[in-house]
C-alpha cells in the first residue's frame, strides 16, 4: 500500500488544502497519516475526517526578539525528535506539506530518511518555515505566477490551491432556504476570516441602508461580532460562523466580499465568483495578502479595495461596479489554469513514488 504523511497546522489555512486531497487520496487507497502539533487547530480538523493523528512539539521561529525566541528552538528539536520516530514507524512513501512551523520538524526528518518531500506555498512570498523547508523538498507547489521568481527552478510548480469538493457542490435554493432570502435580489456575500473583520464589518454596515434597495446581504462577522441592533432587518442577515452550509451561501452568493487569504481567494476563483477583496494591511501583517489581491486583480478575478481608501463611497462604488461587469470576471476566472489543483497535486505525488 502506497503510504503519505501529511504536516502543517498553526492556522486553518494551513489544514484545508491537506482535506481537499483527503478524498482522492482515499480514493488512490492511500495509507494517510496526518502530523501536528498536539492541540492546534488542525488536531480538531483532522480528527474529524477519522485520519490517524500525531501530535509533536512545535515551536515559532522569529525574526524578531522575544523571550519565547530562547525556548522555542528546544520545542522545535523535541519534534523533531518526535517526528524522526514517527517516520521510522510509520515508513511513509511521501511527505506532503502544507506549511506553518509543526511542519519544519516533520520535513527535516523526511530528510533524514532521504523521504520525497512536496511543499505547498499559499502566499505570494515564501513564510520563514517554508523557506527552511525548500531546500528539502523535491516539488514546491505554489498559488500565484508571481511566487514562481522567489522558488529554485527545478522545483517550482504553479498548481493553484486545492479546493474541498463539497465547496464546488452547493445549492443556490438551499443557500437562500438557509439565510430566508428572496431569489428576486442578488446576493452579497460577506466573509472577513474566520475572526471576522472589524474594519470590514464596519464598513459594509455603514453603508447598509443604501445597498439593501438594491441587494440582500448574507455577513459572515466572526465571533462575538453580531449586532444585535440590525437582527431582524430585512434582507440582511448575520453569522458569527458557517460550517457545512457555507458551500450553498457561495451557491446562492452573486458577489463576494472577503479578505484576500490565498485559500479564501482561490476557493474564489474556483467557484468563479465576482468578488471585492479588502486585504489585511501591511501595519497588521507581512502584507501577504495585498500581494495576493493586487496578483488577482492583475489577472482580471477580482477588484481590490485597501483599507487606507476604504470609505463607504469607495466601497459603494466597488460593488456597483463589480457588479455592472460581473460576467466580465466569471469570464476571466473561467480561463484560468488553476482550477485543477488537487489533480495536478495528487500527480506529483505519484510521480515521486515512480521515482
């Protein structure tokens, strides 16, 4: 039986891509293990799908200081450790890795039994683990054309995200049975991460009574963002969170608002849905993902609206806008290669075990 270990945890955006090839995986009768740190979020995702589990100590590696800085690097041998024995115990045929800093110790010991390693970069730029990790890995998948100068030649693959299947498999009628939404007006579908979005949120309120004459809104606000004042408010409706019914909210969505993630955007792209992405701001983050957005509105897939010139008239005027010429990105999105992700994924792993 072929044999693959799957790493990477910190954040669900480094978990969701891994259970997008679970079904395949199973399919090709894959024997899967899944490696983690012992209680990040990837434990509860991944033990849900009923995939054997391994927890091993995790540490961040900064480039900054922090008092955290002199133990870590003892955490980080611990799982390495960990992994080396789990490698020896397991004997996978394949490492694949999504990222985030569980996986360093996880593909060092691959090294060590000179395993074939895959690697997935989501951002536009390698994170610090995976830049330790490259130099180990015999494939480094990656999301965007522009991630491809920052990647070794010989090892750089532009695939896209892997996309879960159920996402691509929702019903418009069961998303607006859901939200108890009318099919005369389009829909806009608000998604600010899985914390919510404060400045978004803000934002697509400021400006509620306007667009309702016009479009229904469905708010995906993160948790404990509600306001309890706009309950009740015809054609206007609010989560904290979505789980399974997400795929039917995409369904019945016509325009979508979101932060621009690398997996948000390209489950975007695969569901080829007109989109406005506001990015985190570099202040708030490495500025990946205004990389990530500017590369999508260069392809033509989406409009991109920064924080420093969000203004409810900029946001109105970029959902009318948007809208007026939503069949032109469907079209453009259409066009796009990236779309076959998990195929072109599952493929190299298949070739490394050719190899």
């Amino acid at each position: 039986m072929k044999k693959i270990i799957l790493t990477g945890g910190g954040t669900a955006g480094h978990v969701t891509p891994n259970l997008a090839l679970l079904p395949t995986l199973q399919k090709e009768e894959f024997e899967i293990h899944y490696i983690g740190s012992y209680n990040g979020i990837e434990r509860r995702l991944i033990e849900e799908t009923g995939i054997p589990y391994d927890g091993i100590s995790s540490g961040k590696l900064r480039r900054y200081f922090d008092l955290k800085n002199f133990s870590d690097p003892l955490r980080v041998l611990k799982g390495y450790a960990e992994a080396l024995k789990l490698m020896k115990k397991y004997k996978p045929d394949v490492i694949f890795s999504k990222g985030g800093f569980v996986a360093v110790p996880v593909v060092m010991a691959a090294k060590h039994y000179k395993i074939p390693v895959i690697i997935h970069e989501s951002d536009m730029t390698p994170g610090l683990a995976n830049k330790i990790c490259i130099p180990s890995a015999k494939k480094v998948c990656c999301n965007f054309p522009e991630t491809l100068k920052y990647l070794p030649d010989d090892k750089a693959v532009l695939t896209g995200s892997p996309i879960r299947q159920e996402l691509l498999c929702g019903d418009r009628l069961a998303g607006l049975q859901y939200t108890h939404l009318s099919a005369e007006l389009p829909v806009i579908l608000i998604i600010g991460g899985s914390l919510g979005s404060v400045t978004v949120n803000q934002a697509i309120r400021n400006i509620l009574p306007e667009i309702l004459n016009v479009f229904q809104v469905i708010h995906i606000c993160g948790k404990g963002n509600l306001d309890e004042s706009l309950i009740g408010t015809k054609g206007y409706v609010q989560y904290e969170y979505v789980d399974k019914p997400l795929r039917h909210l995409f369904a019945a969505a016509d325009l979508v608002i979101s932060r621009a993630g690398a997996n948000s955007i390209c489950e975007i792209l695969a569901l080829r849905k007109p989109n406005i992405l506001i990015p985190l701001s570099a202040s708030a983050s490495r500025g990946d993902q205004i990389l990530n957005a500017n590369s999508f509105a260069k392809q033509g897939f989406s409009t991109v609206l920064e924080e420093d010139v969000l203004t409810p008239d900029t946001l109105r005027h970029a959902i009318t806008e948007t809208y007026k010429n939503r069949d032109t990105f469907i079209e453009r999105m259409a066009e796009s290669h990236l779309n076959n992700a998990v195929e072109t994924i599952i493929g190299l792993i298949n070739d490394c075990l050719k190899n």
